[in-house]
C-alpha cells in the first residue's frame, strides 16, 4: 500500500473553533447584510477566506519571536532576515516593508511614471492598484489557456511571448519600466510559472534592456510545481530551483503573509544598488528605516524562520497535497472546479454550480452565502461583485468567470476538516436546483466595493 501524505508536523497548542447551528448563521449573515467580510470570526466555524497571514507559526518561529532584537537601527534580527533572503534568492539588497503592497508602493514609487504601460501576468489587485494609482497601465500577457477551465496546461501562469512583444512594439521600450511575473498567479488561481517560461521572459527582456521583478508571494509553491511538472528539475531540490528562478530577476517584491508563513510583513529585494538607494529614501518615508521598514525585530526573526521552513520539500509537499486533497474530493463528486489544481485555493465555477441564478444577481456570491449558511464554511466570492463597474459607464462588469474561491491556510486545518467542507459543498450541490434567486445590492461604496457592500435577498 502507498502510505499517504501526513502533515509534517503535530499540533502542540489549539485554538477553539466556532461551531454553529443554521439557525443562528441565518440570522448572523442577515446581520451581515449577506456580507462575509461583515461577519466576526466565532461565527464561522472554518475560514477559507484567504490564505494570507492566517498560517499557523512553528515552536521555532515562536521562540525567534522571543529572541527579536527591537533596535531601532541595526538589529540582529533584521540581519537574520537579510542573511536568510541573500542566500535564498541571491539579491544584496533588502528592505523590509509592513506587507506586500507595501513593498509595490516603495519600489514603483521609484519605477513607474504616468503613461508607462507595465506588461506582466495577471497583476494581482494591489499590484494593479498601485500601477493605475500612478496612471500607468498594467497589461497582461498572460497564455490564453489559462482562461479555459477545460484546458490542464501545468503551467497556466505562463507569460505570452508573442503577447509581451506586441507590448513592446505599440507601446515601445521607453514606456515600459519592467516585467513583472507573478508566481505563482495569484489573480489566475495560484497558477505557477514554469522555469522555462521564466527563462524566456529573461532573455526577452535582456534584449530589451528591461527589468524583471517577482511579485513573488507565493515563490515556494511555484518551486514546488516546477519540480513536480518540469522533468529537467524533478532531482533539484527547493532551494536550488528558488535560487534558479531567482536568478532569472532583477528584484522581487513580497508579501510575507503567504510563503513567509506569518501573519504580518513583507519585503523588497533587489540586485541594483543605484534602485535600492532611490528606493531607500521612499522606504523611510513610507514604512519606516530601512533595517525595520513597518516590521518589528521579532517579525522579522520569525520570518526568517518562516521563509526557511517555507522552502521545504516536505512542508510544501503536505501544503499542496492537502489544497490538492480538497480539489479531489470535490470534483469526484461531480463539483465543477477549476483545473489544474493551484497552489493554494480550490476554485468553484459558480455559474455552473447554480446555473439557475441570474448572474444579474450575483451567482458566485450566491453560491459562498449557501455555503456559509449549509455548513459555517466562509469561502470568498470572486466574481461580479469583485469585479466591480465599469469606472465610465457604471454598469456591472461581468467576468467570464464566476468562482468561489477555497483558500487553505498553511499548517491550519486537518484533513477532517477538508472532508467537512468537501462535504458541506457536496450538500449544496444536491439541493443546486432549489436554489433559483441570488442577491441585490443595498449600499455599494464607488471603489472595492465587495468589501463593505451590503446586500439583501431576492424574494
Ligand atoms: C497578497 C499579494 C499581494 C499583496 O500583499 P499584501 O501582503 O496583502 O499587501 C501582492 N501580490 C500577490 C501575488 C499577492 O498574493
């Protein structure tokens, strides 16, 4: 018999859950206004919202949070956590930053102009964000299999070739401040990119004389799927495939929160030492000196443990497996999720889960809100309502897609717990045909408005 995997690690410390009865989750999420955002933490029982800083810390990475040294300039533990990065990816220069936009804010205050067009893969929301703030243009250039649900490419967050050219010959070089690949594809469903492609991204841009910059927050799930599917580093071990794909970049920019396995923190790395010192000065205005930059010293003691553990075959082995678990369980029974599995949420196509809701009424919300009021599972909508309007016509955009998206917390839940979501949704899915109406929107703010939106029933 093959053995089956089993968390690398054993529980030491519990927190309570939150069970509760439906009758009581009806009443919560009416108080919610059918808002999961609005929701407090003892009413949902398990929380697949997202998987950023909700991982559980390891004993080692708790006792460094002990041992943080709090100097103002020149802490040990920041120079843990730059000895930790230097060696991890190669880059000289670090600077600390409180989360991952933070980093994006710093360095594309020093990178991006308005007019400048900044082409990548699926830019996630903060990283757009922060390109159109500055009235740039982020265009992505991601594979057109990455849109089809049917299609099992390994490596749907691969960047276009023939896309990114096109960048360059409408728009030109001088318009175009860098490249930035996201790994793994955040905005595409945790998608990874494969070295290969990474490597023509390089050479693309050296002919170019462009920078390439990671958004990198979830870099070890990418080295992890570059192992498993792309033969030529099936032998390599983690670190040696995160040195490689690290090479193949000018920079990165990080958010902690996801393959750092804490609960705060984030950070710039680079190669250059004339960007590092224009980034410098932002860094000091924004976030704080440049040896803590918005992290305390046991922050950065505890993500320096985090990023090592982080890199391990065996705690990323049990992380995806466990992620790949729930997916397995969900599509045996018949429920339609998005294919290939990504690194880090399961991705429920709502629009052919309910296909009886209008999509006029917010289906893949719909579809979280069954869930939530079924079970106390709170997963998240991505779909019309992340979407957003339109900022000209005001109207709704529709997304090819609708989607609940399950995201695992690192080294949170057991796989008792995925079998009761698995069987939560399962649940939902037989009783699919009653359900036939979705929500309107009471009070919506003008921007990210799924945050705070409030909504009521259909009758
Ligand atoms: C989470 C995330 C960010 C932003 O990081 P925060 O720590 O949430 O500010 C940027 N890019 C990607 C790909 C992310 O997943």
């Amino acid at each position: 018999m093959i053995l089956p995997y089993a968390e690398p690690y054993k529980i030491k410390m519990v927190e309570p859950m939150y069970p509760s009865r439906r009758i009581d989750r009806e009443q919560w999420i009416k108080e919610a206004r059918f808002n999961l955002f609005n929701l407090k933490s003892h009413q949902v029982f398990i929380d697949l919202l997202t998987d950023s800083g909700t991982g559980a810390m390891s004993q080692e990475q708790w006792g460094a949070m002990m041992t943080g040294d709090e100097s103002y300039a020149g802490s040990h533990s920041f120079e843990m956590l730059k000895d930790t990065i230097t060696s991890m990816t190669g880059f000289p220069y670090i600077l600390p930053t409180h989360q991952g936009r933070a980093a994006e804010n710093v360095l594309f205050s020093v990178m991006v102009r308005a007019g400048d067009v900044v082409p990548g893969n699926s830019h996630f929301d903060t990283t757009k964000g922060h390109i159109e703030f500055r009235k740039a243009t982020a265009f992505d250039c991601t594979i057109d299999a990455a849109g089809d649900t049917a299609n099992h490419h390994p490596f749907k967050g691969n960047l276009d070739m023939g896309k990114l050219e096109n960048v360059f010959q409408v728009y030109g070089r001088e318009r175009i401040p860098m490249i930035i690949v996201t790994i793994t594809c955040n905005t595409n469903g945790g998608q990874p990119v494969s070295m290969e492609n990474l490597k023509e991204v390089r050479s693309f841009a050296d002919r170019y004389g462009i920078p390439v910059i990671f958004d990198a927050a979830r870099f070890a799930e990418n080295a992890y799927f570059i192992k498993n599917r792309e033969k030529a580093y099936k032998r390599h071990s983690i670190r040696q495939i995160v040195k490689e794909m690290f090479s193949l970049a000018d920079g990165m920019t990080m958010s902690s929160k996801k393959d750092g396995i804490v609960n705060m923190g984030g950070f710039i790395a680079l190669n250059d030492e004339t960007l590092y010192r224009q980034a410098t000065t932002f860094n000091i205005m924004f976030e704080g000196y440049i040896t803590y930059g918005g992290m305390s010293g046991r922050d950065m003691a505890a993500l320096a443990r985090g990023l090592e553990e982080g890199t391990t075959f065996e705690y990323l082995e049990s992380r995806i497996k466990q992620v790949h678990y729930l997916g397995g369980l969900l599509r045996d029974r018949g429920i339609p999720v998005q294919e290939p599995f990504g690194g880090h949420a399961i991705f429920v196509e709502a629009g052919k889960f309910l296909p009886l809701v209008p999509r006029e009424e917010f289906v893949a919300q719909t579809l979280a809100l069954e869930l939530y009021l079924e079970s106390g599972v709170r997963a998240v909508e991505i779909g019309t309502l992340l979407a957003d309007r339109d900022p000209e016509t005001r109207e709704n955009r529709y997304p090819r897609l609708e989607m609940v998206r399950l995201a695992i917390p690192r080294r949170v839940y057991t796989r008792n717990h995925m079998d009761y979501v698995a069987a939560a949704l399962s649940n939902v899915f037989e009783r699919r045909q009653a359900i036939t109406r979705g929500y309107r929107i009471l009070y919506e703010a003008p921007l990210m408005r799924h945050f705070t939106i409030e909504l009521e029933k259909m009758p």
